[in-house]
C-alpha cells in the first residue's frame, strides 16, 4: 500500500495522480500499455489522470488513442520532440503526484509503486528509475554510455540513469520546469539545481517490440549542445558577467604580458615594435578583453528583460485537446 503524502499548503489538486506519457509512433505498443497502466493505477485505490500527449504521430497512433478514453490527449502540432510532449503533459496535469512513463512499452508500470513508496517513506520530491539491465541495442548502449560521461562531467545530478522517463514526481517539481530541445534527459539536473530531493530505484526494463527506437547520433550531438547551454545558464543565468569575466580578464593578462614583452625587446635589443608579433598579439588580446566584458554586460541585460518579460511566441503549439473523463 502506498502511504498518503498530504498536499503542499496552498496548493490544490484535482486528482492524487496524474500519469503523462509522450507517444509519437507507437501504434503497436500504446494499447498494451494502456491497460497496463489502468491496472496499477486503479490498485492504488486513490484518484487519478492519464494524460498522453501525441507528439505529432504520422503512423495511426492518434486513432488507437481515441478508442482507449484515457483522460485526455494532447495533440501537438507537429513532433517537437520529447522534451517538449514533456512539458506540455506536465503543464496540463492536475495531479499532486505526477508520473510519466515512454510510450514505447520499455517501461514496466508496475515499477510504479514501489516508486510511489520511496517518494513518500524518504520524503523526496523526485524519484527516477534506474534502468540497471537495459534492453537496449549496442549503439543506443554506446551513445547512452558516452552521454552520461559527459552529464557527469557538467550535471553532477548524482543518478545513474538520466535517460529513464519512468519517474514519480512532486506537483511542484515539474511546474518548475520549461523543457524544449532534448532537455529532457537533465530534467534531474535541473530540478536539482532549484533544490529539490531527488532518488532513484532500480525498475524493470524490456525490449522494444513495436516501433524503433527514435534516439541515434543526431540526438546525442544535440542533446550534448543542450547539455552545454543548461550548465551555462544554470551557472551563470544569474551572474552571466561572471562567466564572460573570467574570458575577459585572461584575455587581458595575455595582451599585458604579450605587451610588455615587446616593449622589454624593443628597449633591450631594439626589435622595432611593428616586427614584433608580441605587440599586435597583445592587441588583440586586449580588444578580445573589451568584447568579453562587453558580452556579459550584454547577457546580464538581456537574461533580466527575458525574465521580467513574457515571451511573445509559444515555443510549440497545441492543435487539440481531447478530453474523456
């Protein structure tokens, strides 16, 4: 049985859980795992959503959704990717406890009480699954294991496995979060950031046995450039002057020192100083200097009008809403 958590003073709730799953070509698979996720959810005798967000499916997933009434479903315009089915589900959910799982069947849904166990008996505000034995290929292997070298070296979210959608979540958690581009994957890093308690769970994984897998090398350089931009604004969204200050003051020693010696040659050994590579060096330097510091006064202005200002154009679009419940 799954303790009961109350809900964060001031905050209420239309359901106890909400479920999200991202679908985007899964025809084969979401039925399956509809019926599964009823059966648990139901066992935990509490009320609950099952939101699924259609990420632009080509191959009749839509219409497999349709027949399965699940609370509603979230059609986006196009496939945005699943950051962003992500956050459109996380935004639409009502739940105080949310839960999201991958379309694709690969996630076992009765991991999610024992998830559910370990939020509450540890107090947490996140718990991930730790997918221990993946069932994955050699390639999305490698290029898992290549990505998480690298969110260690940047993220240092403390998990094993950032990449398992499978998750149980606070409600106030995931409304902290804006995802887009494939983000997704540091959504632990992020929340961890902004101070929530985050653990994680061994869970169960299966092979695929509908549909292919959409993660190759074209993602993974994207998602390393999203790791990039996540720790730079993480770090310094707050102070980006720190940041290009750090450039700038070592672009600056470099054009003293490369100055300095030309003038020590030009008054030892009498080089004339435009023969002398040191000086235009040192110029430059120190013009690189100028523009770093110009850079972060730049940042610092445009991160403040960003964030006391709304955005003018959505960052993807909803073309329905359906609702069954």
């Amino acid at each position: 049985m799954v303790a009961v958590q109350k809900p964060v003073v001031g905050i209420t709730h239309d359901f106890k859980y909400s479920v999200v799953v991202p679908v985007f070509n899964e025809k084969g698979s979401i039925a399956s795992l509809h019926k599964e996720i009823l059966v648990v959810m139901r066992s935990l005798n509490d009320s609950f959503e099952i939101l699924y967000v259609d990420d632009g499916s080509t191959d009749g997933t839509l219409d497999v959704l349709k027949t399965l009434n699940p609370s509603k479903v979230i059609v986006l315009n196009r496939n945005y990717g699943q950051a962003t089915a992500l956050d459109a589900g996380f935004k639409a959910s009502k739940g105080e406890i949310v839960i999201s799982l991958d379309g694709d069947g690969q996630n076992v849904p009765s991991d999610i009480p024992k998830l559910l166990d370990k939020l509450n008996s540890d107090n947490l505000d996140v718990v991930a699954g730790w997918r221990y034995k993946r069932k994955d290929s050699l390639g999305t292997r490698i290029l898992t294991k290549t990505g998480r070298f690298f969110r260690r070296l940047f993220m240092r979210d403390g998990v094993h496995d950032s990449g398992c959608t499978l998750r149980v979540y606070r409600s106030l958690a995931v409304k902290s979060l804006d995802l887009q581009g494939e983000m997704h994957r540091y959504i632990l890093g992020l929340l961890k950031w902004k101070g929530f308690l985050i653990g994680e769970l061994k869970v169960s994984h299966r092979k695929r046995l509908n549909g292919k897998s959409k993660y190759g090398p074209s993602k993974a350089v994207r998602g390393f450039l999203d790791l990039l931009y996540v720790w730079f604004i993480n770090k310094y969204s707050q102070r980006p002057l720190h940041a290009f200050g750090y450039a700038s003051v070592l672009a600056f020693f470099l054009g003293l020192a490369s100055l300095t010696q030309s003038v020590v040659a030009r008054a030892v050994w009498g080089l004339s100083l435009n023969r002398n590579g040191f000086f235009f060096l040192g110029f430059f330097f120190i013009i690189i200097s100028i523009m770093f510091f110009s850079f972060g006064i730049l940042s610092d202005i445009l991160i403040k009008v960003h964030l006391n200002t709304s955005p003018y154009e959505s960052r993807y679009y909803v073309r329905e809403v359906l609702g069954y419940d």
